[in-house]
C-alpha cells in the first residue's frame, strides 16, 4: 500500500519545479530528459503558472518557480513565462548549462531572476566532451566564460547555485581556484544516479563512497551538499512539459493531475515526505 504523508507542517511547500521544456543543445550521457517528448504551447505554460501561483496564494506565501528543463534559457517561452511568474509575484529561479548566459541574457532577466544553478560538470573541455556536455559542434563553455557569467550574476544580485554531477571521470578534478573565483552561494554535488533503461551504460562511472568523500573533502571551504540517490524521491515537486504535477514516490515516478486545467491544492502533494522535503531545501 502506497505510504501518503501529512503536509500539515509548520511551513509550506513552496517550490515548484516547472520543466516546461525538454529541448536541449547539450548531450549530458547522465542526463534523464526525455527530449522527445511533446510540450504545450505557451498559452497552456501561462495557466500551469496561474494554478500554481493560486496554490501559493492559499499558502499565504511567497513560492518559488524554478523554470527548468531541457534547456530552459534556449526555449522562446522562457522570457514570457519568467515575466508572467514575475508579474505574478512570484520568485522564480532557473537551471542552466549555461550556453544561452551572454551579457544581453542579463540585460534583459538579470533584474527578474532570484536564484541561477549552474551545471558544471568539469572545467576540462575534454572531459566535457565525454560527458556529452558540449553542443553538436563539441562546444563546450569555458572557464572564462563561466567568470564572466559569475560576475553577471552576482552585480544582478541573483544567487548563485552551482550544480556537479559526480561520477568516476570527474571525481579525481579540483573546483578550488575556480570556486574561490565564481563565490557561489550553494555548491551541490549530485552523485551520478543510474536509471534501468535511461542512463544504465554508465553504471560504471558510479563513484565509490571513498571517492564521493574524498571529493567532499577537497572542497569542504565552499560547504558541498551531497545528493545521493534517493534523496529526490518523495521531495521534489515537479511539473513535466505536459503540464503534469509529477512526483518520484520511491522511484517510480508518478502523474498525478493536469495543471493546465486545474488548480494544484495541499492535498496534490499528500506523496511529498515533509521532513525529506525541507531537509533537501534547507540544504540546498
Ligand atoms: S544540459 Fe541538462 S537537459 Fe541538457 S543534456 Fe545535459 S543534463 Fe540533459
């Protein structure tokens, strides 16, 4: 029988995770986007954004909307719907590979944007490349170019959150200098997590518990949190490409109302474990 939580907590739930688009010009091996699949115009995005902002106004609260993906910044609907969300009162955070981060980017949602995550997996451009963190070309971003998004960043008073996937070829490289650099405000380390028929052919990049420590260890200065597998399932809440409210319930992840058409309500997230889920947010 399927384990239901009680949200009867003293805070909210007040983040959403909007994977409004499953585009990208990357080709992470780790990556668990299905980019097949189909998207609703940006009319239908609008309306998912007005349900969830409705469920924040019962809260009583200020939540946040993180616009994800895919590639979010790439997508023609990311700068309607990051000033729909604004207008509407909301914060509204992104994740990012950081390909789309030029200064006219700043320019034009420096001032609307409250938190950016950064993906960066290494500041090798060849590691990059195996990965798959490059573009069709094999273009990857380069250390200069991550400063000068840093500096964007931080002059727009945005909170910067970088993002490490860890696995086997990454997890010997040293973020020191670059980190002292770039001063993120969170530093988080996701261990590479395999999915059966998804990402399996990398199962061998896993990283040992030794490595993942030793890992932490090098870079204790900047306070990493570490995500393992699991720590997702039961904490995140998230709204797919489709306008589906999704939740991992114990690693199968479930759809569980249309928010094109309808309000999300308390009683939507009854599968969200409140104490993962603030333990995960207080740390990241
Ligand atoms: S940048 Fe993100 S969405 Fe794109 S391929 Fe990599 S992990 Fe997937």
């Amino acid at each position: 029988m399927k384990k239901e939580f009680s949200n009867k907590t003293a805070l909210p739930i007040a983040k959403v995770n909007y994977h409004f688009t499953n585009r990208c010009n990357y080709f992470c091996q780790h990556c668990f986007v299905d980019k097949t699949k189909p998207e609703i115009p940006l009319s239908q995005k609008f309306l998912v954004i007005d349900h969830i902002k409705e469920y924040f106004e019962e809260l009583h609260c200020k939540g946040t909307i993180n616009l994800v993906g895919g590639e979010p910044t790439l997508s023609p609907d990311f700068g309607p719907l990051l000033s729909h969300a604004t207008k509407q009162g909301l914060n509204v955070g992104t994740v990012t590979n950081g390909s789309a981060l030029t200064p006219e980017f700043f320019a034009r949602y420096g001032s609307l944007l409250s938190e950016i995550g950064l993906s960066i997996d290494s500041l090798n451009p060849a590691l990059n490349r195996l990965f798959g963190r490059c573009d069709i070309q094999g273009k990857v971003n380069t250390r200069e170019h991550w400063y000068r998004v840093a500096e964007q960043i931080h002059l727009h008073g945005i909170r910067l959150k970088i993002n490490i996937c860890l696995a086997q070829m990454n997890c010997n490289d040293d973020f020191t200098n670059f980190l002292e650099k770039v001063k993120p405000d969170r530093l988080k380390v996701m261990v590479l997590s395999i999915v059966a028929g998804v990402n399996d052919k990398l199962a061998d990049q896993k990283p040992t518990q030794e490595q993942v420590e030793a890992f932490v260890a090098r870079h204790k200065a900047f306070n990493p949190v570490v995500e393992n597998d699991g720590e997702m399932q039961n904490a995140y809440v998230m709204v797919n490409s489709r306008g589906m409210l999704c939740i991992n319930d114990q690693g199968i992840e479930k759809e569980l109302k249309n928010l094109v058409e309808n309000r999300l309500v308390s009683e939507d997230l009854s599968l969200i474990d409140p104490h993962k889920y603030f333990k995960r947010y207080n740390k990241t």
